[in-house]
C-alpha cells in the first residue's frame, strides 16, 4: 500500500473508519507541513472541526500548536449600555413629507413618483431608504469575533525540520483531525474533535514512548483588532485567565456590548506532572497521555429585544464547569464513542461512489493536479466526491439543533475583522447554505436556520412599519415582517446603509424557501402547522398589503426593486416577482394541507394570478432580469455573478424542463452570465445548469470552481473564504443526480459524461423518498426507493415505464405508466421498492403497454 508509510504513526482508534471506508484516504484530507501560523494560514490550510456552538482550526504545528477557537454566539453589537436606543438599525425617522402635508414612509413617495413616471425623485428618494449606517461601527452591527487560541508549546526540540514523517489530516467519516510525526524516534500524535452531544472540544496528545509529553496549555483569548477594513469591530474585552488544578478559566466580557464569555479547559495527564503556572497556563512535563477538554459559552440568547439569558457571571461559568466535569467524568473513550455515534449517524446516511480511488498523495499536491490535468480519472472523482462530502461535513460542523445557523463563515473566523463581519447575508448566501441539508439527508441541519428565521420576526415588524407601513398591533398581529440582505444575531433586520446593496425585502420569501423546504422533504406536517406555516402566512400577509398595481399594467407589482447587486432601481423586478409567486404558491399549498384560512386562500391566488410577471423573455431571447430590460446587456452588467432572474429555475419552480420555452430563454441568460465567476456564484451555477438538465454544463463548473474556487483546505473561496460556495456545490451534486422539486422525482437528471458508472444511496427526495441508484455507461441499472411517508411515488427515468418494480418481499408491483418518460404508484410506509430491467435508451420508440403486460413480458 503506497499510503501506508503516513498511517504508521497513528493510533488505532483514529485510523478505525466508519465501515464504508475501503481505505485509510478515502474522504480524508490530508497535508505534510502545518499551516503557517498567519491569518493566511489560518484561511487557506487550517482544518476546521465544529458541533455548530463551537468552532475550531487546527494549525498543526510542530513545536507550537495553534487551536483556533470560535463560539459562535460571541458577536459584539446588538444592544448595550452605550446603545440604550439600539433598535436592529431601523431609522425611526423614516417618514417624508407628501404634497400635501401627511408623513408617509419613504417607500410610498417613491413608488407614487414611479407612478407619475418621475423616475428621477424616485431615484432619489431611494437613497433614504436605507438602515442606519455602522461604517464607524458603534451603531450596533457588530461582528462575528474570535474566541481566541489555545497553544500547546512542547518542550522539546522538534522543528518542522528535524522530525518526519509528519501528516495532519481531517477525517471525514469521524470528523476528528489528527496531527502526527516522528521526532527523535518517537511517533506523536494529537487528536482533535468537537462533540455535540457533550458540546466539548476534545484533544488528546499520546506518544509511543511513555514520559514523552512536555508542554504548556494556554488559552489566549484573541483581543486583537486583526487585519482588514479600519471599523471599530467591537473585538476589545476584558477577562480574568486562571490555572487552578489543572483547569485554565477565561472569564469576560466583550467592552462593545457587555456580552459576557466563559471557556473552562481542562488538562488530564496520564503518567507525569501537571502544574498550574502563575499566568494562567498548565504545565505538563513527562506524560505519557494528555487529554483537553474545552468548553465555551457566552450569556447570548435569540430573545428579542435583550438577547441575553440573563445569567450572572457565576451562573454562566457554572453553566460552562458542567460541561467540563460531566465530559471529564466520562473519559476520553467514553466522549469519542458518544461523539462518533452522533457524527456518523448523519454522515453516514449518504454513499456516493463515482468510481473514485483515493488518491495516494496529500489533498493539496491532488488538488494541483487535478487542476492542472495531471490527475488520473479515478483520483478527479476521489476529489470531487471528497469536496460533496465535505459539504455535509461542514453542515453538519456549523449547523445543529440549538444553535445559531451557519454564517458566511459557517462557524469560524480566524480574527476578528472577519470579511462581511461573517454576518447573515440573505441575498443569496444564507440561503445556499441550507440548499444541501434536505436533499443530501441531514435535514436536522436546517432547525437553525429555521429557528433563527423565526427569531426575525419581532424585530422584524418594527422594519415592517417603519418602511412599508405596515404595522403590527393587537388588532393585526403578525402582520408582517420584513429582513434585508444582511442581518446579524441581534435583531438587525434594517434595510443596509446603502439602498443599492442593501434594500432587500424579497430576502425573506427567498429564505422562506429553505425554511419550506423542510416540510417537502420531511413530510412532518404537525411540525409545518406550528412552525412553518405561521411564517409563510405572515409574509404572504405582509405583501397583501405592500404590493401595489403597476401603474402601466394594473398587474401588482413590489416596488422600488433592485436586482442584488447591481440594480438598477426599477418599479418591481424579475427577483422580486418570482420569489414572490413562489413564497404564495408555497404558502397556498401550505394552508390548504393543514386546512386553514379558507378566505386567504382564494385571496392569496388571486394575488399570485395578478402578479406582475413573474418571468418575461426578452428580445435576445433571454429571461429578462428587469421588465424594462430591452436586449440583453441594456440594463445592469453582463456577466454579473448574481443570476437573480434565474431562482425561477433554481432553487424555484417557475422554469423547469417542463417549461421548454422559458428553459431556454433561461439557458441565454446562463450563457451570458458565464462561468466564471467568484465562489459562491459558481457554486450557484452548477445547481443552476442541472436544473437545465445538462450535466456536463454543470460538471465543467465544478471544473471552474475547483479551478478558482477552492483553497487548499478545500474551503470554498469568494475570495476571500466564504463557506456557501462548499453548500452550493454539494447541492448542486444532488441536483445533478436527482430533481424533485416538479412533482415527481427526476432521476439521474443531469448526469455528465464523466460520471458514467457509480452508486449511491441516501439521496433524498421531496415526499421523503429516500432514493439509491446505480448506473453504467450513463445508463441506470436499478433504482430504490425507500417511502419514508407513504404515498404515491411518481419517477422520471427514460423507459422507466417499460421496467419492473418489485417491493422488499419480490412481489411485483403494479405501476401506471404515464406520459414523458414516468410511472406513478402507491407505496406503503417504510417499503422499499427496486425498479430493474430498464430498457436501454437506445431502444427505439418504445411501445407503451399497460404495466401488467409489461412486466410478464419482461419476466418471460
Ligand atoms: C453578497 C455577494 C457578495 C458577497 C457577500 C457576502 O452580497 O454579492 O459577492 O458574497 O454577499
Ligand atoms: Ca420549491
């Protein structure tokens, strides 16, 4: 085995893979030198592991290592004694004075002076309507910080250059990351994950000699301001640090905001000393094992409007010590196993075989090659199937029931200037962080974001009436609320401090979308009463009220409307009005499954029949992005890397294969974007061209984004690193193998030539059809499919009609073959049914039989 020299120094529990594991590389990434210990370093080849609370980047370094550490709540901004009228950036002053003397919001003047055709005043006046701005940073934005650092500084001589065979590497089925060498003719070895059933970060240092372990434990917290942008980015605190038996206690509180922190680690030795040193540091000399345990907590709590839990400091590092003495108690197996369990239960549920071998060389050596056309196929699918994979890794890393949703970040930040304060960006990049939770099965992933959709509600409202209008009170509550294109933990669901980046109501139906999303694949329908249907209803109720007619069409329109990021500013747009037909299609389906509001119904289709456009194609025969678009290129730029007008064909449902007229239109409008394009874009595009149903379109940009896209740690690059581009390109795999956002489920709909043979299993489907799949030359062999929910399965395989289904028992199941290639049965709850004997697609004009007469002349 040519990788075996990198796996000697290991110890055996790393090296025990989830049973599908054929090989010690597959889904692992690996790399022969430490990252350099710079910001640089941090981003480009740090290893990230995270339970969604915490996050950590694992530096590796030989003398000194660097743990960087996140807690993902420890965001300064948001309320604070220096800040008593904090009110989520809402200017409350937003009212102009009309012609004729009544105070009306500044959204109203501007679309009645569209309405008088004065494009000019309401060009204008769309520069009022704006948040407040925080360039200064004290107005309460804020930024995602960083915790800081735990060092562990060995007291020997090591060097990256007089040790060996040095490998560090995350593992992706065991979501645990290891360092190792030999120095001196001993094998070291450090071993990091985070559990989220203990919600600890756990590291172990052992050696193949007993006394071999000398080193300090230090945890720096990080209050430095860190590169970038001049803001005040609120990363001054103050702290105590103390060692006392071994525990090192870091207790503060951020200056900006009052928000206080605790992190509680705990040094176990096995063999050798351990002393408490005056500085806060443990000191541990000849050890022979050493296990850290770490826990870190803030007093943040998603309660509008204080969003504290209101705990004193005492009660918070109690809060943190149970952590610690309750994982210490357990023991290092014992948190390994429970961490495992957890992990590998979701990471496991989804196989995916492209024909792969893993590749014997480190991730980034394979990474150049792939790049620059050296690598052998099967080491191009190794990389490709690693890179989908490591998309639900990191969901699973950054997104877990109970705590904040994933940022631009996911749930690290290497300082505390992090690009876009690794805030929430709902323009797009919020929303494809949760495009891969339910298709590619982890759909616990996405409570998150389901739950901080739902914490924007409140502060919402205020942005409602101070902009639209539209107010919320005892008479009509749940009115309608509205959130822009970036909000943050505290509430700040403002319109940005510029209109031309930052007004952005259609955010909310677009997220609202994901949030959708998860009653369509999981079928819980007592969870969609309670939770998601309120949601939708009050924004469909919100727009009942804010749409107005088009002055020119009487058709209703959501005006003023900017096309994110590069407008201009028009009466309503081709962004806003499909996200806005969607969020009422979703929403009518919604009341009429948990039989609700009978009289919004009929309302709520009226409006979505009236409503302006959505989708109109243009003279170049493109979908225009705005209806005063006249050819392609008149209005906004080309080759902008937002392809707005296009979400009715991903993640939407206005433009389909279905719609052959409006597929093509759109395909000009794709091709006029490019590929091209920064990370996250990229990542947009494969998904976007799968749903065109062209693999290799979306298989040449997977090319593309590896190509510019991806950095060493295989995180995805804006630049700089921004995480949504990982999410979009593992949704856009699952988009490539299986559709079913039309009614039925699309099977292998978008397959490149490249990936002619494979299988995989745990695909998920709406109506929770759990799918496996396996395919030759291009052609499926067999398909399965699990009914997680019951109900009639509808499949989309070319010939399907003229195959066989049989249940779990071999019992031959009779199927209605209907028009365009599907078939259409019952299924029974928890049955799984295989469908083989698929004709070759090189069968000429199948006669369609009824399914009875097929299926025995298939058999005899
Ligand atoms: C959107 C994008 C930018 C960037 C930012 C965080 O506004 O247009 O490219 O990704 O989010
Ligand atoms: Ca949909």
């Amino acid at each position: 085995m040519l990788f075996s020299t990198i796996s000697t120094t290991a110890s055996a529990d790393v090296n025990s893979k989830a049973s599908k594991a054929t090989n010690e590389n597959d889904l692992r990434l690996w790399y022969e030198s430490p990252a350099e210990d710079s910001y640089n370093g941090w981003e480009k080849w740090s290893l990230p592991i995270g339970n969604g609370y915490m996050g950590a980047s694992v530096f590796g370094g030989v003398n000194r290592e660097r743990v960087q550490l996140n807690e993902k709540t420890l965001w300064s901004g948001g309320p604070s004694a220096s800040r008593p009228d904090y009110n989520g950036g809402n200017i409350t002053s937003n009212a102009i004075v009309n012609a004729n003397g009544v105070n009306v919001p500044i959204m109203k003047a501007i679309q009645d002076a569209f309405a008088r055709g004065d494009t000019a005043t309401a060009n204008s006046l769309c520069n009022k309507l704006t948040g407040v701005s925080d360039d200064a940073g004290v107005k309460g934005y804020g930024y995602f910080l960083s915790y800081g650092n735990m060092y562990l500084d060995f007291k020997n001589s090591a060097t990256a250059s007089n040790i060996t065979d040095y490998v560090r590497d995350l593992d992706l089925y065991t979501a645990t990351s290891t360092v190792n060498y030999k120095y001196d003719n001993v094998n070291y070895n450090r071993e990091y994950f985070i559990s989220y059933p203990d919600n600890v970060m756990v590291t172990k240092l052992s050696a193949s000699e007993g006394g071999k372990l000398s080193l300090d434990v230090n945890i720096e917290p990080d209050n430095t301001r860190g590169g970038g942008p001049n803001t005040n980015n609120g990363y001054g605190r103050t702290f105590t640090k103390t060692s006392k038996d071994g525990l090192i206690t870091v207790a503060g509180k951020l200056t900006d905001n009052q928000l206080k922190f605790n992190s509680q680690t705990k040094v176990i030795n096995t063999g050798g000393t351990i002393t408490d040193l005056a500085d806060g540091k443990v000191n541990v000399t000849n050890a022979d094992e050493v296990v850290i345990i770490t826990s870190i907590a803030t007093d943040y709590k998603n309660d509008y409007p204080k969003y504290r839990t209101g705990e004193s400091d005492a009660e918070l590092a109690a809060r943190v010590s149970k952590k610690v003495i309750d994982a210490t108690k357990k023991g290092y197996a014992g948190l390994k196993e429970s961490h495992l369990a957890d992990y590998q239960e979701i990471f496991s549920r989804f196989d995916l075989d492209l024909g792969q071998t893993p590749s014997s060389i480190a991730t980034d050596k394979l990474l150049k090659k792939y790049n620059d056309g050296t690598a052998p196929e099967s080491e191009q699918r190794d990389l490709e199937v690693m890179l989908f994979q490591y998309g639900r890794y990191l969901s699973i890393a950054s997104s877990r029931d109970g705590s904040l949703p994933s940022s631009l970040q996911g749930v690290w930040a290497g300082g505390n200037n992090s690009p876009w304060h690794a805030d929430y960006h709902m323009n797009v990049n919020l929303q494809m962080n949760y495009w891969p939770s339910y298709s590619t099965n982890m759909a616990e992933t996405a409570l998150p974001l389901i739950d901080y959709i739902e914490s924007l509600r409140e502060p919402g409202r205020v942005t409602a009436e101070i902009y639209a209008g539209i107010k919320s009170d005892d008479e009509n509550p749940e009115n309608g609320f509205m959130a822009h294109t970036q909000n943050t933990p505290f509430g700040w669901t403002a319109p940005g401090w510029s209109f031309d980046w930052g007004w952005s109501p259609a955010a909310v139906p677009w997220i609202l979308q994901n949030v959708w999303e998860y009653y369509e694949y999981t079928g819980d329908v007592e969870f969609m009463r309670e939770k998601i249907y309120p949601m939708l209803k009050e924004e469909a109720v919100l727009y009942e009220q804010m749409l107005i007619e088009d002055p020119e069409t009487g058709k209703l329109v959501c005006s003023p409307a900017y096309s994110p990021e590069h407008g201009p500013r028009t009466n309503g747009n081709t962004y806003e009005q499909s996200l806005i037909w969607q969020m009422y299609e979703d929403v009518i389906t919604a009341a009429k499954l948990v039989g609700e509001d009978p009289a919004k119904i009929e309302k709520w289709e009226n409006i979505q029949k009236k409503l302006k456009g959505p989708i109109e194609i243009g003279t170049s025969g493109k979908i225009k992005e705005w209806y005063e678009e006249t050819t392609l290129g008149s209005l906004g730029q080309k080759g902008h890397r937002h392809m707005s007008h296009l979400l009715g064909l991903f993640p939407g449902d206005l433009i389909s294969v279905d719609t052959p007229e409006l597929l093509e239109a759109a395909k000009v409008s794709l091709n006029d974007r490019g590929d091209q394009s920064t990370g996250w874009a990229m990542g947009q595009r494969i998904n976007t061209w799968a749903r065109v149903g062209d693999g290799d379109c979306a298989y040449s940009l997977i090319r593309t984004l590896f190509k510019s896209g991806i950095l060493t740690n295989l995180w995805d690059t804006h630049s700089p690193f921004q995480i949504d581009g990982n999410f979009g390109m593992t949704s856009g795999v699952a988009e490539m193998l299986v559709q079913s956002n039309m009614g039925y489920i699309n099977l292998m709909a978008a397959m490149p030539d490249k990936w002619a043979n494979g299988s995989l299993s745990g695909l998920i489907a709406r109506g929770n059809f759990e799918i496996g799949m396996e395919w030759k030359d291009k052609q499926a062999t067999k398909f399965t499919i699990t009914s997680n929910n019951g109900g009639e399965c509808i499949a989309k395989y070319e010939n399907i009609g003229l195959s066989i289904v049989k249940d779990s028992k071999g019992n031959l199941v009779n199927y209605k073959a209907l028009e365009n290639e599907k078939i259409s049965f019952d299924t029974v709850k928890c049955e799984t049914y295989t469908i083989t004997n698929i004709p070759g697609s090189k069968l000429e004009a199948p006669i369609k039989l009824n399914t009875i007469e097929v299926q025995i002349m298939l058999l005899i």
